[in-house]
C-alpha cells in the first residue's frame, strides 16, 4: 500500500517538473512577411532622417537661373570690351608695323605714321620692326574717350644702328673727297643703302624698354595718338642718336 502511494507522488513529481520546464521555455512569436516588410520600411525611414540635415535646400525657378547668368555674361562682355579696346589697338599696330605694312598700321593711328625716307622703301619696311616683339602690362581709361597703354616693347637698338650709319655714310664721303671726287655725286638711294646694311646688321643688339602711349577715340574707335611717346617706345634710341649727332 506504501509502495503504491510512493508511486504515485513519484509520478506527480515527474509531471510538476515537466510542466515547470515547459515554463521555462522561451516563447517565439512568428513574424510573417508583411510584418517583416513594415519593419524594413520604418528602418530605412528612420536611417534617412539622420542622414538628413533637417534643412531643405530652397528651389530657384530656372528662368531666373538664365537671366541671372545673361544679365552676368553682358556685364563682363562690356567690361571686357571697354578695357581690351586701346590694348586690341596698340596690338594691331604694333603687329602691322613688325609685318612692314605700314598703310595699314596707319588705320590705328591718330595722327600721321611719319617714318621719314623709310615710308617709301619697301626693303626698309620689312627690315625696320623684324624684331619688334611687346607685352602690354596694363591699360587706364581716363574717361570716355582718353586713355593710356603701358607696354614693355623689345626691337632693334636704334641708337647703335643711326650711329653706325651715320659712320659709314661720313666714311664714305670723306673717301670720295681724298679721291678727289665731289659729294654731289652721292644720292638719296646711296645713303639709304647704308642706312638699310645696318638695318639686315644681325650684331645690332636688341633693347627692351616699358613704356607709356596715349590713346584716343576717333569715330567710335581707339587709336593709338602719334606723339614722341610712341616714336620713342617703336624706335628706342633714335632721338638720343639724333641729338647726339644735332650738337
């Protein structure tokens, strides 16, 4: 009788610590597919919002991008236009007058382009500014219709070619009367010829000099004023040569 009541409390143990461990165990809810997609959703969304500065960037309408951007492109156009003005003339001239077309570097002078004997030899025009080189630093608009052009201009040493010249020109006339024969045998032409040997001198050294011209406009276009400035930046030397030999 014992044994059997043993038995039994044995067997309602054995069921009490079943049900205990069936307590313990952890229960799982099941997610199913859509829940899982709503999840995924509310993470990216949230990850987004970090990302974010929480500022938003405000939208200008694209007519007004335009505008803005043509109203700019004139301004800078007249600018440019203004201020380049005198220097596209200075450029002009100088590089018609390095090629020896003379005629039309006179279009951007105000003012006669007098060269002396050489405006009528062709050779001379060639040879005079073959090695005029320049850059132009910078330009100041006085006003409307002034201005000034500062230009570093390198070319052919003139004061050593006039002095050379004149050297041989004198050499030459000073033989022809120990020979006996008058200078009123000497030409134009023979003085030229000499003038123009030291002109295709290639040991004639070349100077550079930064200078100032004036610029004027004329009929709406900039001209470059033919004064003793711009004599004295194309033909550097020549003046000193000049009163050198006057005195």
């Amino acid at each position: 009788m014992d044994e059997n009541k043993k038995e039994e409390k044995n067997v309602e143990k054995k069921v009490d610590v079943k049900q205990e461990n069936k307590k313990e165990e952890p229960k799982f809810k099941k997610v199913d597919k859509k829940e899982t997609t709503k999840i995924e959703k509310q993470v990216n969304k949230e990850k987004s919002k970090k990302d974010k500065t929480g500022k938003k960037s405000p939208v200008i309408p694209t007519v007004i991008v335009v505008v803005v951007v043509l109203l700019i492109a004139i301004l800078l156009t007249v600018m440019i236009v203004t201020s380049s003005a005198p220097k596209k003339s200075l450029e002009a001239l100088l590089t018609n007058l390095k090629a020896g077309d003379f005629a039309k570097a006179q279009e951007y002078v105000s003012g006669e382009l007098d060269l002396g004997t050489v405006n009528s030899n062709e050779e001379a025009q060639k040879l005079l500014f073959n090695k005029l080189n320049w850059k132009i630093n910078k330009v100041t608009e006085k006003d409307e219709n002034n201005a000034t052009v500062e230009v570093e201009i390198t070319t052919k040493d003139f004061q050593t070619i006039i002095n050379n010249y004149m050297k041989k020109a004198l050499d030459a006339v000073r033989e022809t009367i120990t020979g006996g024969g008058s200078t009123e045998s000497f030409s134009s032409a023979d003085f030229e010829k000499y003038f123009i040997e030291e002109l295709k001198n290639e040991n004639i050294q070349t100077t550079t000099i930064t200078t100032t011209v004036n610029a004027v406009k004329e009929d709406n276009k900039w001209k470059i004023v033919s004064d003793d400035a711009l004599y004295n930046a194309v033909l550097p030397g020549l003046q000193e040569a000049v009163n050198t030999l006057a005195d």
